[in-house]
C-alpha cells in the first residue's frame, strides 16, 4: 500500500494487522492495549477503538468469551460518540493556527495585528453533538481562545505565538492547561481534523466559513457516503419531515454498518440510492431541505 493508492470495494478490504506476542495471555493482551494506544491511522475506516475498548473490557481480559460477548457489553464497546470537552476544542483551535503559516510578506501575516482594536475571530467546529465554536481573541503575544460552554464549564486558554512549524503530516499543538501541559497529534484530512491524544481518536468537522461563503444556499441539507459500501437501509421517504440526529440511511461497508444522520431538521427532497445499491465515496446519498 503507498500514498494515493486506491482502495477499492471489490477486493478484502483488510489493509493492515497487527500482532502482538506475549508470555501468557494477559501479557498479550497489555501489550496489543499498548500498541492500540499508539495506532494513529486517517482516511481508511479501522475497527481501531473497538479493538481498544474491548483489550479494557473486564469480561475479555478474564477470558469470558462466547458469541454474545458485544452484545452483552455493548454499552461499553459500542459507546455512543463523545462530544469534544473544552479542552479538546483548544487543541484543535491551536492546530487550525499552527496550520495557518505566514507568508512572505506583510500582507500574510496571520499575526492578528489590528489598528485600534484586538481581532476576534470564531472558528467553526462540528463534533457529535453537533456545531462548537472557540472564539479567538487576538493579543500582542498569541491569542486567548475560549471554547463555547455546550457540554460544562469552559475556562479561557491563552495560546501563545510560536514560529510556525508544520509537519508534512499533521501538527502537534501543546497546551499549558492549569499546572499541567496537553497535547495531541492533529491531521487534517479534507475538512476532517482527527485529534489523536491519550489513547483517544477524535474526529471534528472544520469548517473554514471564508473558504465556504455562499455555498449554504446552494448546498443545502446534502449528505454524501463517507467510504465506498453498501446500501442496506432506508429509513426515511421522499417527503418525510426529520428532525436533527434521526437516522436516514444504513451503509454496509469494512464489514460494518454505518448509519446516515440528519445533521439539522428539515424535509427530505430527494433518496438517490434504494437497498442493495453500491455506493462510491463521496457520493450524495440524500437530499435534504432544511428548515429556514
């Protein structure tokens, strides 16, 4: 497998495994929770945090095993998402800055420099629950970012200005949180940045809304696959009024299912694919009208 390779839905879609070795089991099983721990992988669907959740669970380190195993813990193994803590939207605040290189020449400079009154700028965010925001208030040494309050107390974190140093692959933005430092491992894929810190892989939608001005009238409410697979369910008809977070759509695909969400209230306008159809990325699936 290399760069830009692609990876077609016609074939296993098994790309990659890990093995681990260990004296005894509960050997084996520490060290594959290590391994996982550290596995950091973006654009490929993996089974990463499952696999991570169940080394933890109590059953299968006590070998508890038959096949009703992830039904039975499916709360455990199968969580609903977590929403971004405020300290997860900072980290993320901090990549979008570290990303935003100076250029040449004064006129692109991201400094934040104002005549007369200090630049605040909101960055856009979207995580399971749905729109976040950090308001970013520009200073002479770096910039105060302040995490919106959706999910508990959001204290202000002051990120100081740093010469920009983006690797090829991501950014890694460090924190002073209190007496303590956080940091995360942050790659941008499309208009996904994924947060790899403690263990933890959080996805969080970007939205640049300078790159995207005037789009929203004509984009609508579109939907569109998040990897090659399967049509395995319609949950909803032409015509049907759906409310924000209501399934819409099941997808089959790296032999998992993958359900389809209404991101905001509104009126189905338009299904474009019916059960056992197969569906390229990127493809819209379904269109919605959003409630004005």
């Amino acid at each position: 497998m290399r760069r830009n390779d692609a990876i077609t839905p016609y074939y296993d879609p098994m790309i990659a495994k890990l093995i681990v070795w260990g004296e005894d089991r509960a050997v084996a099983r520490r060290t594959m929770a290590q391994a996982l721990a550290r596995f950091q992988v973006v654009g490929p669907a993996t089974n990463v945090d499952f696999l991570r959740r169940l080394m933890a669970d109590p059953a299968f380190a006590e070998a508890d095993l038959d096949t009703g195993l992830i039904e039975r813990r499916r709360d455990a193994l199968l969580p609903q998402p977590r929403p971004a803590g405020a300290e997860d939207l900072v980290l993320a605040a901090a990549a979008v800055l570290g990303r935003e290189q100076d250029g040449p020449d004064p006129w692109s400079s991201h400094d934040g420099w104002r005549l007369g009154t200090p630049l605040q700028r909101r960055l856009a965010f979207v995580d399971s629950s749905g729109p976040r925001e950090v308001l970013l208030t520009y200073t002479a040494d770096g910039c105060l970012a302040q995490p919106d309050a959706t999910h508990g107390e959001a204290p202000a974190v002051f990120l100081p200005r740093r010469a920009p140093q983006v690797p090829a692959e991501g950014w890694r933005p460090l924190l002073q949180v209190g007496d303590r430092l956080a940091q995360a491992d942050a790659v941008f894929e499309d208009e996904t940045l994924h947060l790899f810190t403690a263990g933890r892989h959080l996805r969080l939608g970007y939205v640049d809304r300078l790159a995207h001005a005037g789009e929203a009238a004509e984009e609508g409410g579109r939907l569109t696959a998040p990897m090659p697979g399967k049509v395995v369910a319609v949950l909803v008809a032409a015509g049907s009024a759906v409310s924000k977070g209501e399934p819409l759509l099941v997808m089959e695909a790296m032999k998992m299912e993958h359900t389809i969400t209404a991101p905001d209230d509104g009126t189905i306008e338009q299904i474009h694919y019916g059960v056992g159809d197969q569906v390229a990325e990127g493809e819209a699936l379904v269109a919605i009208r959003q409630l004005d």
